[in-house]
C-alpha cells in the first residue's frame, strides 16, 4: 500500500507565518470556481489575497490540485482553480475521492473548513454560508456547511447565509447544531445580497478584539469543536436593492426548479441566474459582502494572533 500523506500542503507563506504564530486568513474556492462569473473570477481571486495583504495578515486559499490538498496557492494554482477546465466543486465529502483519484478541485465552506482547520488556521472568511434551502420539504437539501461547522473549531466571516436560501430555517440548524453567531455591529443577521435579513441575532460585537475574547473562552471552556460564525453585513449603500432582489430570486427558484437542478449544482445556478437578471447588480453586491468580510477575517486573525 502507497503512502500518501493527505495532511495539506502548506504554502511556504502560509507555514512561515504559522511558525512565527502570525495571523492567516483561510479562503474559499469554491466562490472562484464556481460562485462568480469568468473572467472577472480570476481578479477576484487576487484581489482577495490582496486585502489580506494589505490588513498585514497572509492569505491561505484553499482547494485540491492534482489530488493535493493545499492550504496557500501560488498565482498559477490560483489561476488553475479560476479558469481550469473540470475543476470540481469539493464539499468535506468530497475530499478523500478527490485525494484518491488525483482530481482537482475547489473547495466549499465545507471543505475548506476540514482542511484549514487541519493546518492549523482559526480564521477562514467567505461570502454567505450555505444552508437550508427554501424547497427543503420537497428536496430535503441542505448544505453539508451546517453540519461540518458544527463539529470543526474555526471562526467563520461572512455576510450570514445566502438570501436563495431558507434564512429563518438555517438560523435555527445553527441553534440545533449548537454553532455560534455573533453579529458584528449589527443586532440583525445579514441577508448577504442585503444588509438585514429581518431576523435579530442573540449577539452583537463591535470590534475584532471581541471576537478574539469569544474564540478565546470557547477554547477556555473546552468542550466539542465548533465553529465560531461573525455575521458581517455588506454595507447599505452597497446591498441589492431589496424590491429587485426578492423579484429576481422568485424567477431564479422558479427556473431551476423548471429545470431539475438539483444537488451541487442549486446553489451556482442560483447565483449566475440572479448575476444575469440583475444586470450584475447582485454579483457587485455579492463582491462588496465578500470584501467586507476578508477585511475583517484579516483584523480578526491580527486580534487573535495578538492575544
Ligand atoms: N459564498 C459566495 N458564493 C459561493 C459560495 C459562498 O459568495 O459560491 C459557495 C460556498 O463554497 C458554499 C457553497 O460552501 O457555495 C454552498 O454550496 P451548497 O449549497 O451546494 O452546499
Ligand atoms: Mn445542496
């Protein structure tokens, strides 16, 4: 029997800062490869690694290359996992066939989670989590994000669920599953498209050093790994308008049921459908809500490393 080691490959960056307990942010794929339309993906990507950067913490984009996993991509890794053609989307499921049959592939909330948290890494940013989705009685899908966070020990940033989903039913999973939330500066949990998903979150904190004192008392008193959710909203100025959002996402649920997508495809057919009713309005909303957060996951890393 071969030896492989299926530990993930960390970038020399990423294993550096690390050593010298530096702050990283752990990135996903997934929202590259299959949540944002080409060629815009590829800039995204960098320009992701960039706000990192210029926060002074490293950037650690996740994804499987060649049945590798790895913590830390190269430009080329990057633009692989942006442009490449059958480039998979990778949930924690999905990881062991990926090592074992040498695929490559991008990797979800999920995914990402298993494996940076492998590494080592405690802050990981993205865009919306995934979640219950709105036809659950008929399909039963939910997003296999709610089950690994409930059992992986990171902070998760991001702009709350994503609004194509159930909102009031995936905040209640997270309840049941007992993860987390705190809302930051905000006593709503965001809609990621929009600012306020109408629904109110039992915390609220205002500054990375606070989100540091709750990873910190959660280690305090131990217990079973979880995640730690920070629901960041996307600015108002920047949210989809509301009108046109809720508009547009009952055409978009409508045509994909229309056309029996189903399983890992829902969620990017969701998301490009409602990228070309919006005349891009959604995508833009979409990148300020993922911005946002890589910000703040970078000054959470910073409070956290400091502590
Ligand atoms: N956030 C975004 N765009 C995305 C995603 C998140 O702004 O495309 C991805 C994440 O990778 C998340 C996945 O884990 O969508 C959820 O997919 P599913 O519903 O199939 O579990
Ligand atoms: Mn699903």
């Amino acid at each position: 029997m071969s030896q492989h080691s299926v530990v993930p490959v960390l970038s020399e960056e990423v294993r550096e800062a690390l050593a010298r307990r530096g702050p990283v942010v752990a990135l996903e794929s997934t929202i590259i490869s299959h949540g944002l339309p080409r060629p815009r993906n590829v800039e995204v990507g960098r320009e992701l690694e960039a706000l990192v950067r210029a926060a002074g913490a490293v950037p650690a984009t996740v994804a499987v290359l060649d049945g590798v996993p790895r913590v830390g991509l190269d430009k080329e890794q990057l633009e692989r996992i942006a442009t490449g053609e059958g480039v998979r989307k990778l949930g924690a499921r999905d990881l062991a066939p990926a090592v074992a049959a040498g695929a490559t592939g991008a990797t979800t909330v999920s995914g990402t989670a298993v494996l940076a948290a492998r590494a080592g890494l405690r802050v990981f940013a993205t865009g919306g989590l995934g979640g219950v989705h709105r036809d659950w009685l008929r399909a039963q899908d939910e997003s296999a994000d709610l089950g690994l966070l409930a059992r992986t020990r990171i902070t998760v940033v991001c702009a709350g669920v994503k609004s194509i989903l159930d909102v009031p039913a995936t905040l209640q999973r997270l309840e049941t599953l007992g993860v987390t939330v705190l809302g930051y500066g905000t006593e709503r949990f965001p809609g990621f498209y929009l600012s306020d998903s109408g629904l109110p979150v039992d915390w609220t904190v205002h500054r990375p050093e606070e989100v540091a004192e709750v990873m910190a008392a959660a280690d305090a008193l131990g217990g079973d790994p979880s995640a730690l959710v920070v629901a960041n909203p996307v600015p108002e100025a920047e949210q989809l308008d509301p009108e046109l959002h809720d508009r547009v996402l009952s055409e978009a649920l409508a045509a994909c049921r229309e056309r029996g997508v189903t399983g890992q495809g829902v969620t990017p057919f969701l998301l490009d459908h409602l990228v070309r009713a919006t005349g891009g309005a959604s995508l833009e909303a979409n990148l300020a809500a993922v911005r946002g957060n890589v910000r703040l996951g970078a000054a959470i890393a910073a409070a956290w490393a400091a502590r």
